[in-house]
C-alpha cells in the first residue's frame, strides 16, 4: 500500500517565510510530508522546474450577490470559483449581502442556496451589514460569528448601504466583543454626492467623470475617519480596495502608532488608470469601480505599500457585471457616470498580474507574494493555518506555478461569464498550471477535473488579529471632551 495519494515531486516549495527544495507527500486530502526523496505516491506530479505555492485565496470578491440596486452579479458559484481555480485560487471568501430590512440569518441561508450546488473549490462568507438594527447586533450577528462567520464588511458611502459613525461604533463595539475582524470601505459619501450632483449640472456625463466625482481625498478622509472610530473602540479594522497614497499614508501612519489596522489592496490600482475611463464612447464604462483607478504616480505609491507592509492583503475585488442591459449599461446605453454598475473583473488575473510584475519585475519577492496572494488572508479570517501555507496537517491546497510560461490575455481564455477583461491584450510570465484542492486536481492541462458542488464551506475561527486583548475601554470623560478614553 502506498504511503501517499499524491506526491508532488522534483518541485521548489514557498511560503511566506521560506523557499526550499522539497517533494510534498499528500494523504487524505492534506499534507503529511515534505522533503526530499519520499516514497512513490500512488499519483505524482512532476514539478520539476516549478515552483509549488499555497493555493490562493481571494479573500474579497462579488460572486452570485445582489447588489442595493438591484443588479446581479455575472458569476455564479460555478463560474466565479471555474475562474479562481484557472487562476490558482483554490478559496474564495464572498459576501453575504444584507439589504436593509433583511435577516441576516436568512441571507445566510439563501448564499449557502446558492454556493453548495456549484462551487468547485472551498468557501466561506463574509457579512454585510447595512441595516444594524438592535435585533441584527443584539443576536442575529452574534449568533453567526459564533457560527464561524467572523468578518463583515460595512459602507460608509452609497445610498442603500452606507451606515452613519454612530452606527459604525455600534458596529465596531460588538467586533471588539465578540472578536470578529471588521472590514470597512472607506469613501466620503457627501463629498461624493456633492461633486456628482456639481458635474450632472454641468453636462458631465461620460464615464471619465466617475473617477472625478469619486476624489482622492473623500477616499483619504474617510479613511482617517474609519481608523478614528476604530481606535475609540480599541478595535482592528481593515479598509478594503485602497487606491492610492493619501489613504496608504492615513493605514501606515495609524500602523506606526501601534494601531491595528490592516490594508488591503487589488490589481485594478496597479495595472489599470482613470485614463482607461476616458475611453471613447461608452468603452471607459468597462473600468469604472469605487474608488477608482489613479494615475501612474500613485501606482507607485500602491506598489510601495505592498513592497513595506501597508497592505497585508491582495484581494480581486471581483465585481463582474457585463457590459450590456444586464450589467453595466442597465440604465441604458448612455446612461451617466452616476448611473453605470460599479465593479471590474479580475477574480482570475489576480495572481498571475502579480506574480508577473511584482515578483517577475524584481518589485516583490517570492515570499511576500505568497503572504499577500494567501498566507495573510487566512490569518485575518481565521483559516489559518488549515489554509494559507505549506506545512503538515494543511489542506493540500497548491498551485504549481510555471515561472517561465508566458500568456497574452484574451477574455476568451478566461473562465468568468463577464465578457470582456480589462486587462486585454496585456502580457504576462509565469502561470499556475496545476492546482489542487485538498489534494485533488482541480485544474490540470488547462482543463478543470472536479464536478460542480465539489468545494466546501468553510468555518472560520475567530482571528487572532480580532482578538479581544482583555482590556476595557477606559471611562470617558465629558470634561475632556471624552479625551479619556484614549
């Protein structure tokens, strides 16, 4: 009898902390031995030349979700997660989105509807909150942090979504107590609203105009004011989708005070501009997100929070709409800037953009890429170190990555159901060719191995990030402004 299901052999094994020579010895769907020479496996790989990397995890995407206004998303939980394993994701966190008068628990339930039958690999869910009513924080929210879904997502812009700071320190007392991780997206709503309404009046109607209205510094204001609320409470906080160097600067200078406030950013703030918006016609629809792509400068700026620990997570923010009736054009063909479907595809690309210029380029090395394509998201959300890393007793979730084999991209080569990439045309070296799911080939000669239905939910455990330290909040006090309580 063989000692092993499956041995990967020949290949170069990373983490976040170490790169080094190893076979992987897998049994049962997880990791039972590393290091050279093993026993025959009944199946092997040979990765020769390769490099063996922890499965990704895309720990902020868009799949099968409603959004406020109505409009759903491309992907369901077949092509979403079809599209992650191509792109050497083998864990997918998407959001259970509560609208306002809903249940959470029967959101819950209704995304398990939709997950279960279709997706090919692991999954878990975060929350959104956007209606924080007594019954939602008294028990309904309680009982599913309990219940493993211990990060929820909150809004401090969009009409449908957006929770006022009184609301926002509800909700961040009960993460405190409960010890759940609190993820937030920062954009000033009425600076939005106002310079919107000042360009309607104008005449200014065009794509191009949504990354004027949404401003750098509604994205760097709120920002400072999420890490404000989050540092009354005494609580950790990740702001999501970070775009450019005010908000960077806002994360890093409450990281060098001691905070905990962790940062994430997407590829849509490194490889695409607000120039890809002014595209003719309606062509600039295709780029536009919340916030926006910058400039080149603040590219760099991006790059350089990735480069010195800014951002401790590199997520898609996969928000796939098509660019017809259905998506991004819903208002009709002309519609303003105002009124086109917020979101860009990316669910798929995501490492390969990465890996390609930031390890390719010299910019990252190999470690710190395997931190922020896995190893961080699954410390933030509890899934680690089942998920997230190379050692014995992991899941056997791998991709081996050929470093040397080059893709042009083409939308037609993709798994998504969007219908168009806004990375077009763009080349790219090094690709994960194999990649496992708890020691199953999930994806294998460019073609998928496992049946629909055949990825599972995941629980998460409370962070450590998330932790209450056991301390109390001190008492505040009016004649100071309630200065005290810091």
């Amino acid at each position: 009898m063989n000692r092993y299901d499956l041995v990967i052999r020949g290949g170069t094994v990373a983490t976040a902390a170490d790169t080094f020579p190893s076979d992987v010895g897998i049994r049962d769907g997880k990791i039972t031995a590393l290091g050279q020479g093993l026993d025959e496996g009944q199946d092997e790989i040979d990765a020769s030349g390769k490099l063996v990397l922890p499965g990704g995890i895309d720990s902020h995407c868009h799949i099968e979700q409603m959004s406020a206004s109505g409009l759903l998303c491309a992907d369901d939980f077949y092509t979403g997660s079809v599209s992650a394993a191509f792109g050497g994701t083998t864990t997918i966190i998407p959001f259970a989105a509560q609208h306002r008068g809903q249940s959470l628990r029967e959101v819950v339930e209704a995304y398990h509807g939709c997950a279960g039958p279709k997706a090919v690999v692991d999954y878990a869910f975060h929350l959104i909150i956007s209606d924080p009513t007594a019954q939602i924080l008294g028990q309904e929210l309680p009982a599913l942090i309990e219940d493993g879904y211990t990060s929820f997502k909150v809004y401090m812009t969009y009409d449908l979504l957006k929770l006022d700071d009184y609301q926002m320190l509800d909700v961040l007392s009960l993460a405190r107590r409960e010890g759940a991780m609190t993820m937030v997206h920062a954009e000033n709503h009425d600076m939005i609203r106002w310079l919107t309404d000042r360009l309607l009046d104008g005449g200014h109607r065009a794509p191009k105009y949504h990354a004027v209205s949404h401003a750098r510094v509604a994205e760097s204001e709120a920002t400072s004011r999420a890490i404000d609320l989050a540092r009354l409470v005494d609580v950790p906080m990740l702001i999501v989708h970070v775009s450019g160097a005010e908000a960077a600067t806002a994360i890093r200078r409450a990281q060098d005070l001691g905070l905990r406030i962790y940062g994430e950013t997407c590829p849509q703030y490194l490889f695409l501009t607000a120039a890809d918006l002014d595209r003719d016609g309606m062509e600039g629809a295709k780029f536009c997100c919340s916030p926006p792509p910058r400039d080149a400068a603040n590219q760099e700026q991006v790059w350089r929070g990735l480069v010195n620990g800014t951002f401790q997570v590199f997520s898609s923010d996969h928000a796939p709409y098509r660019f017809d009736e259905t998506g991004k054009l819903a208002a009709g063909p002309d519609a303003s800037f105002k009124k086109i479907a917020n979101g860009v595809p990316g669910l798929e690309l995501r490492l390969p953009l990465l890996f390609s210029e930031g390890v390719g380029r010299g910019r990252i090395d190999l470690n710190r890429f395997v931190a922020l394509a896995s190893t961080n998201a699954a410390r933030l959300y509890g899934l680690y170190p089942r998920k997230g890393t190379i050692g014995i007793g992991s899941d056997a979730d791998l991709a081996i990555w050929d470093p040397e084999r080059e893709v042009t991209v083409t939308w037609d080569a993709l798994h998504d159901n969007v219908g168009y990439t806004p990375y077009e045309g763009r080349r790219i070296e090094g690709w994960p060719v194999t990649v496992l799911s708890r020691g199953r080939r999930v994806v294998d000669g460019g073609a998928l191995h496992v049946e629909r239905g055949s990825g599972e939910f995941l629980r998460c455990e409370r962070p450590e990030a998330a932790r209450p330290l056991g301390r109390r909040v001190p008492e505040m006090d009016p004649a100071t402004n309630f200065g005290a309580a810091l």
